[in-house]
C-alpha cells in the first residue's frame, strides 16, 4: 500500500520543509509592494505553504488508509489527482496572500 502512495507524501514534505525554512527567500510578486508589505507577504506565503504541506500530508494520509482494499490501478488514478492538487495548490497560494495584504494594508498607494 505504502509502495503506491509515497509519491504524494514527497511534495507534501517539500512544502511543509519549505516553509519552515523559509524558502523561497523572495516572494514572487514583489514588485507590487512597498517593504512593509513585502515583508508581510513573506511570511504569510511560508506559514501557508507548511500548513498547506500538513494539510496534503493528513489528506494523503487518510486516502491511502482509506482505499486500501481497492485495486492498485484505482488507487494510483486517486494518487495521480492528489499529485495534481497538490502541485496546483502551490501556484494558487498567491491568491489568498495577495488578499490578505490587500486587506491589512488597503489599496496600493500607487494607483
């Protein structure tokens, strides 16, 4: 069983190294922000990607325990579509964070 899904545990723990790490040590959307907000933006992408990374671990986990009786083909069709969320999770993680620093700081000045 655990031969099938330890693929989806591997991006799970990147994340979850990442951002304990702080890594990656700019934000990606940077030129947009003034310092203050830049630096609220770093941390809150690092929090949500090692919360996103415990959270993959806990839904991987619970998938894998849960469809232990199934046929290794259903099970790794339900593993290549955790691979995708999770993967897809990481681009989406700019949404909430560009929202949050909208919203503790207002509208950009600048405009």
């Amino acid at each position: 069983m655990f031969s099938v899904w330890w693929p989806g545990f591997v991006p799970a723990v990147i994340y979850v190294v990442a951002g304990l790490l702080h890594l990656p040590r700019k934000y990606k959307r940077s030129e947009k922000y003034n310092e203050e907000q830049y630096d609220y933006a770093c941390k809150l992408s690092w929090r949500h990607t090692w919360q996103f990374g415990l959270m993959f671990v806990a839904l991987n986990f619970m998938l894998m325990r849960s469809t232990r009786l199934m046929a290794e083909t259903g099970q790794m069709i339900l593993l290549g579509a955790l691979l995708v969320a999770e993967i897809a999770a990481i681009w989406f993680l700019y949404i909430p964070v560009d929202r949050a620093v909208k919203e503790k700081f207002g509208e950009d000045e600048d405009e």
